[in-house]
C-alpha cells in the first residue's frame, strides 16, 4: 500500500485502535481482532515494566539542563509516559523509586524505559493495521 493510500483512510479508523493500545498495551491489537498478537505485545511490555518495577528502576523526570541532560531526561519521561496504564497505576500506588547508584536500579530503569518504547512499537504496528498497510 503506498503513502496516499494510508492519508485516505479515515482518522475515525485508526485513532481508535492507537489510543486503546497506549492505554492498554496490547488493546489496539485486541480491538483490530488481533488477539494472539495483543496478547504478546501486551504480555511482553507489562512483564518489561514489572521486572522494571522489581528491580527498582526509577521514574524519568523531565529536567532543564545542558543539550544532553534535557534530551535524555525528557525523551526518558516521554517512554515513561508511553507504557500507559501499567505507568499511570504505578505513580497512582505510590511507586517512587531515588535515582540511586547500583547497577540492578539502573537496569530497572533501562527496563521501564524499554516497555514503552516496546508499547510505542505496538502502536505503531497498530495504526499499520488499522490503516491496512499490514495484515
């Protein structure tokens, strides 16, 4: 499918699946009838962020700085962001892990950061679906 094929497809098609799947990661992928697929991409971001979460990662928080600091600290916060719910429950129970040194938080963190980008993916492979540019 080229380009314009993908612009003439109704908003009202594809939003849908895109929002559900930032909310619930995997959702996009259920709602399109995907379900084997929901069910993976779901499983693997949660168990990404949990195993975040046991590791004691620490939330980005978005900082003013020099170039590099601000970059990494705003982009950390908006693959934060991204993971949706399991993100959105995590700050709503209280989770609030220091930065601290150690190489397991660090791992953590890495790990957290990593289920959102994973979910920005699935979203991403969501809209493909949703704009029938994959099957």
């Amino acid at each position: 499918m080229s380009a314009e094929t993908a612009k003439s497809v109704s908003i009202a098609t594809w939003l849908p699946a895109v929002l559900i799947g930032w909310v619930v990661p995997g959702g996009g992928h259920i709602y399109l009838k995907r379900m084997h697929r929901g069910a993976l991409v779901g499983a693997a971001t949660v168990i990404c962020f949990v195993f975040g979460l046991m590791m004691r990662g620490a939330f980005f928080e978005p900082q003013k700085g020099d170039l590099l600091i601000t970059l990494i600290t705003y982009g950390g916060y908006f693959a934060n962001l991204c993971t949706g719910a399991p993100y959105f429950l995590a700050t709503w129970l209280g989770y609030d892990q220091p930065d601290v040194a150690g190489h397991v938080h660090d791992y953590g963190t890495k790990f957290m950061v990593g289920a959102g980008l994973l979910n920005i993916l699935s979203m991403v492979d969501a809209w493909e679906i949703a704009t029938n540019q994959k099957d």
